[in-house]
C-alpha cells in the first residue's frame, strides 16, 4: 500500500509502556476473540488468556519506561495512515446517505491495556470496543499474523485495521447493539449465527473501504491478496481444523474462511453499504 508521506490520523491514544490488569468483558468485536477461540482449541483455558495479568499487576494503569523498536513506529505510523483513511471513506459514505460518521479512536498498547468492555492482554489480539468506541491494537499482532497465520504484507494488517473500524460502523449504525441484546434471549447456536452475521458484514466493510482506496490509486500489486490471504487464514472452519483436525459448525463465530473472503470482495467490488446486509442474505 503506498502510505509513506501521506496523512496520519490525530485521534490515537499512544498507551505503550502502560500496563493494567488483563480482564475482558463481554461485547468486544472483531479479530481478538479468533485469538481467545485458537487458543480454547487448541486445548487451553480461555480464562488464562482473559485473566491475563490480574494476578501480577493488581493496580490499574502505571507508566513504564517504554522504547519501541523503528520497525515498531513504522508500523505504528502505518496503522494511523489507514486508520485516518477509513476516516475520509467512512465520512464520505455517511454524508451521501444524509449521516454523520463519528471517528473511532485507536488506542496502541503493549502487553494489556484498559478498555472501556473491561481490561485485556495482547493475548486477545486486536478488538473493538462499542462501550467507548476504540480499537485496541498491540501491534505485535502483525508478527503473528505473519508468522501463526501465515498471511504477511502490509495490507494484511490494514484489513485487521479495517475489519475493526467496520465494527465502529455498525456500532454507530445500531447493527452491534440489536445483535448483542439477543445474547441470552436466543439459544448459544442461534446467537453463534447472528454473531457470524456480524463478523461478515464487518469484513464487507473492510471490503468497501478497499475499495475506495483502491480508486484513489492507493493499492500497490498483491495488496488484495494480502488481505484475503489474512481473511482465509482466519476463518471458523480453518482456525478449528488446525487446532484440532475437525469442525464444529454450530460454534462458528465468525464465519468460515470462504465467507470471510467472499464478503470481504464483495464489499470491494460493490463499495456501498447497501450491499452488505449479511442479515437477510439467503447465502452467506
């Protein structure tokens, strides 16, 4: 993606070197929760992954003497390039259907950070959070979307970006709240599917933001295919299989990887919101 020299979104929070008890609560979205399911399936206690560092660190946040690598601050002016991007998108989007779009703010941390959906490790991997509208993104994430995932390049990791901020739209659309007030009124099976439903139309999203930046000339050759590289690799049905050489369809959360790059190339050949009604679609 050609994104040297170009703008860089002021709404961020820098809490590297901060450090906080590692809890999460309920109501977080996107790629995090692949992160606390792998490692569920791969025979772990998910409550280790959500304890995280409760024991260690009882106190809430204290400064530590941080110095990020200059691969690291690369990286960390990269995502803010993408993040104030899907700012100018989303805000043109809004405006032609007669809305406001309200920026999300992305929050950088290292190894937990406090949110306002309660408090998580890196563990996690990177989420949304509806209660105060932050993406939350240890950018360590991107080796192991490299490495665990097998899914490198750059846009790799502005489509996790993008994914995140889709979730920031339906939260500001009233889609992630009607979905998160059935938990508990539907069975688990029922909800799992609404959750997929979610999950997909954030990866249109995704989608539709690529679209756009592909019509400003912002695109370099494999860029899309780093991006679906990264939407296959985690998928319901691929995380399941690796971890424990079967599938389980009635717990998908997220979708399968198929759907998961089929919504993500539909969002980019349409670019409207209209297009990514996962919820009455008749084939996901």
């Amino acid at each position: 993606m050609n994104w040297k020299g170009r703008r860089q979104s002021s709404n961020v929070e820098d809490r590297r070197g901060m450090k906080s008890p590692a809890v999460i609560g309920g109501g977080i979205g996107g790629i995090g929760i692949i992160i606390v399911l792998l490692y569920t399936l791969l025979g772990g206690n998910p409550q280790d992954i959500l304890n995280g560092f409760q024991q260690s660190i009882p106190t809430e946040q204290q400064s530590s003497t941080y110095i990020p690598t200059a691969e690291e601050e690369e990286l960390a002016s990269f995502v803010k390039v993408v993040l104030a991007d899907t700012e100018d998108v989303w805000t043109e989007i809004f405006k032609k259907e007669g809305m406001t779009y309200k920026n999300p703010t992305l929050v950088l941390f290292s190894g937990s950070v406090q949110s306002g959906c309660g408090t998580a490790s890196a563990s996690v991997g990177p989420f949304y959070c509806p209660a105060d509208q932050k993406l939350y993104i240890d950018l360590s994430f991107y080796q192991e979307l490299k490495n665990q995932f097998k899914a490198p390049g750059d846009f790799a990791m502005a489509y996790v970006v993008a994914h995140e901020v889709g979730h920031h739209v339906q939260t500001l659309l009233g889609t992630s709240e009607k979905v998160h007030a059935m938990n508990g009124k539907v069975s688990q099976a029922k909800y799992n599917k609404y959750s997929v439903m979610l999950e997909l139309q954030a990866d249109y999203y995704a989608g539709v933001w690529s679209h756009y930046v592909q019509g400003e000339g912002l695109l370099e050759e494999g860029d899309i295919e780093e991006a679906l590289t990264a939407a296959n690799a985690i998928g319901d049905d691929t995380l399941q299989k690796e971890a424990r050489g079967y599938v389980v369809p009635e717990s998908f959360t997220h979708g399968t990887s198929k759907q998961r790059v089929k919504w993500f190339e539909k969002g980019f050949n349409n670019g409207t919101i209209a297009g990514g009604d996962t919820f009455n679609a008749k084939d996901l």
